[in-house]
C-alpha cells in the first residue's frame, strides 16, 4: 500500500480489527486544534469546582503569592501558622506541573493524541490521588491547620500547572485555564469588543461563565456533601473524560 493510501486507510482492517500499526499511526497524528477550546473551556469549569471546594476545605488555592506574602506577617488576624506553608507548596507544585509538562510537551510533540491522552490522564491520576489520600482519611478534609495536607495539596497543584502548560502550548493564550485576572483586562482592553466576529472575546466570555458555574458548583457540592472528596472524584472523572475525548478529534489537514 502506497503511503498516500495508508493515510486514507480507515483505522479499522477488512475484518473489523484494527491491526497495531493502524493504532499507532492514529495515536501519533497531530490533531487538529479547530475544536481544542472545548476541552480548555471546561478545564476552566474544572478550575472553579477545584479551587472552590479546596479553599473551603484548606484555606488555599493552587496558586496564589499573595495568600503567601500575607502569611510572612501573620496576616489576615487569625489565620493559622501553616498558611504560608500551603501557599508556598502549592506555588512550587505548580511550578514543577508546569515545568515537567513543557519540557515534555517540546519534547514528543504536544498536539499529538497520544500525547493529550496521556497528559489529561496524569492530571486525572494526580486529583484521583488526592482524592484517595482524603477518602481514606490518610489527609483530614475538615482542617486546614494538619501538616499531613502538605501531602495532598501538591498533587492538586501540579496538575493545575501541567493545565496551564497544555493550554500555553496549544497556542492559546486567551484561555489560561486556571486565573480570569488576564481574561478581564484583555476584555476591557479590546478595541473589537462590540464587533460583531471576534473569536478571543468569545472564548474569553465563555471562559469567565465556565469558571463561574465550575465554583458554584464546588461551593454547592462541598456544601451539601460536607466533604472534598465528591469534588474530587467528580474533578477526576472529568478530566478522564477529557483525556479520551482527544481521541475524537479530526486529524490536522495536510498542508
């Protein structure tokens, strides 16, 4: 079979098999990106579910100098002596998230299948670690003050920076998955706000609503559940669907 032919060959053989070569050729192909704002549009409704249901809990979001500022002089009045030190994980956490993921992402080629799937499923192992860690009350969900939570946050955080990473990677700057500081100013900041086609804008509102229903959500769930480990394992199981639904994905045009 002439190579223009076996790109054209469909996945599966004459019986209904699809042979190793067929699904290693189809895991390799680089996606086409047209559709990747839907999967990073619901990892900011992710983000908002984690973050909410996480602060409640640990007093800490996956992110954040200034909770780790404040800590330095005891600040907010109040708050416990361990606040900067889960500030402070999570910050290198996510660092590290971002670190590893970039350098693998350069290294294999980000957009190819293989590559997405298994990313998304690293960060869903990372939240169902978390998740494990608090189901079997190995890590307390009803206090933030335990020193044994610094086990559980950098799973959380590293994840939350591998997300970040992908996002950047895919080239699209506008849905930074995790943070809306940067969405709000560029929506202020931009002259086509009110044009009729305008492609970043939209991304950017649905990006703030995603967000918005996403911590809701985890406001609602940890309210109602009186624990962290439903948002958990809700947060995991979206983002293993997220993984596979990479494979849906139409291959990059030949140019």
């Amino acid at each position: 079979m002439h190579d223009s032919e076996a790109e054209t060959a469909p996945l599966l053989g004459p019986k209904g098999h699809a042979s190793r070569k067929d699904v290693r050729r189809y895991l390799i192909e680089r996606v086409d990106l047209h559709y990747a704002p839907l999967p990073l549009l619901l990892c900011f409704f992710l983000t908002g579910l984690i973050d909410a249901a996480s602060y409640n809990t640990w007093s800490v979001f996956m992110r954040n100098t200034i909770f780790l500022a404040l800590s330095t002089a005891k600040l907010p009045v109040g708050s416990d002596s361990l606040k900067w030190a889960r500030s402070g994980v999570s910050i290198l956490s996510m660092m590290l998230g971002s670190f590893i993921a970039g350098r693998v992402y350069a290294a294999v080629g980000l957009t190819r299948r293989s590559t997405l799937v298994a990313s998304f499923l690293l960060q869903a192992l990372c939240i169902c670690t978390t998740a494990i860690l608090v189901q079997t009350d190995a890590v307390p969900d009803t206090t933030a003050t335990d020193k044994i939570v610094l086990i559980a946050i950098p799973f959380l955080a590293a994840q939350s920076g591998a997300q970040i990473a992908t996002a950047k990677s895919l080239a699209f700057s506008e849905l930074p998955t995790t943070v809306l500081t940067s969405t709000y100013n560029d929506l202020a900041s931009d002259i086509n706000l009110l044009a009729g086609d305008n492609s970043k804008r939209d991304r950017r509102v649905a990006s703030v609503v995603m967000m918005m229903l996403g911590a809701i959500a985890g406001a609602w769930l940890a309210k109602g559940t009186e624990t962290f480990t439903t948002v958990l394992w809700l947060g995991a199981a979206i983002k293993v669907l997220l993984a596979f639904s990479w494979l849906l994905f139409p291959a990059e045009p030949e140019k």
